[in-house]
C-alpha cells in the first residue's frame, strides 16, 4: 500500500524523471525490515543492546541499526566510493515539521547528492546508488527515519 504522501511526491519528482516502478526487483521485494534481513540473512529479532543507554537514545539507535540494514539490502551490494569524486551518492532529506499532514513529524522532502571532497555530509551505510532507491526507502521505511531522527 502506498503511503499517503506518496501521491504529492510523486508530483514533487516529476520534474526529476524518477519512475518508482523502475525500481529493481530485488528492491520491490523489500517491503519490511524483516524483508531487507532475510535478504542479508540477519536475524531480525537481534536488534543492537540499549538497555544501557538512556531512554531517550534506545529508539533512534535502533532505528539507525535498522535503517543500515535496508539501506545495505537495497543497494544489493553497491557500495560509494568516496575516493571517486564522479560518483553520485544519494542519502534522504527530511522537514522535521509537526501538523496535521505529518503528525510523526517527518515528512521526506528529496534525495540529496552532495559534491564530495575532503569531509561527507552522509555516512557510507546510510547512501544509496540512486535517487530511485533513496525515494523508495524514505517513503517505504518513513516510520524508521521518524523513529531514527526525531
């Protein structure tokens, strides 16, 4: 099922050429966190250790580790390449705004791909390999980027 925001995205892209449906299998096939740790073969019941953290920081942690793993299973072996400075790499930008039309408060906004050089703006386990992919997850897992930012 499509996210509500879906259909105004789609709109937002469409200056941009992004066809969601040109996504690869592989990719289409990754629906849940589950779906993305049976492609890597990981256990999905084993989440990192928080307890010891404090409360405040469990969440996001574990949705970070979570937002690695379907970033990884998307990517389908794709890894940047920081030493090529014609790679394109693209991460996920959100508004942090609560109202009605975003009561998580996040709302996806755009891929962002950033000029490399000699620091990043993004972590390597958090890029993907294409626009198509970095839409896909911001709409697919929004509920994991809310749970990792906010």
């Amino acid at each position: 099922m499509k996210n509500e925001n879906f259909k105004t995205l789609e709109g937002a892209f469409a200056h941009h050429e992004l066809d969601l449906n040109n996504l690869p299998e592989g990719a289409k096939a990754i629906k849940t966190f589950e779906d993305a740790c049976a492609k890597l073969g990981v256990d999905p019941t084993a989440l990192p250790e928080v307890a010891y953290l404090p409360q405040e920081f469990q969440t996001p942690v574990i949705n970070h580790y979570k937002a690695m793993v379907i970033t990884k299973a998307l990517n389908d072996g794709w890894t940047p390449d920081y030493t090529d400075s014609d790679q394109w790499k693209y991460e996920p930008r959100f508004w942090m705004v609560k109202d009605e039309a975003a009561p998580g408060g996040v709302g996806f906004v755009g891929s962002g791909c950033v000029g490399w050089d000699t620091h990043t703006h993004c972590g390597s386990r958090l890029c993907f390999a294409s626009a198509e992919l970095c839409i896909y997850a911001s709409i697919q897992f929004e509920d994991i980027y809310s749970g990792m930012l906010l």
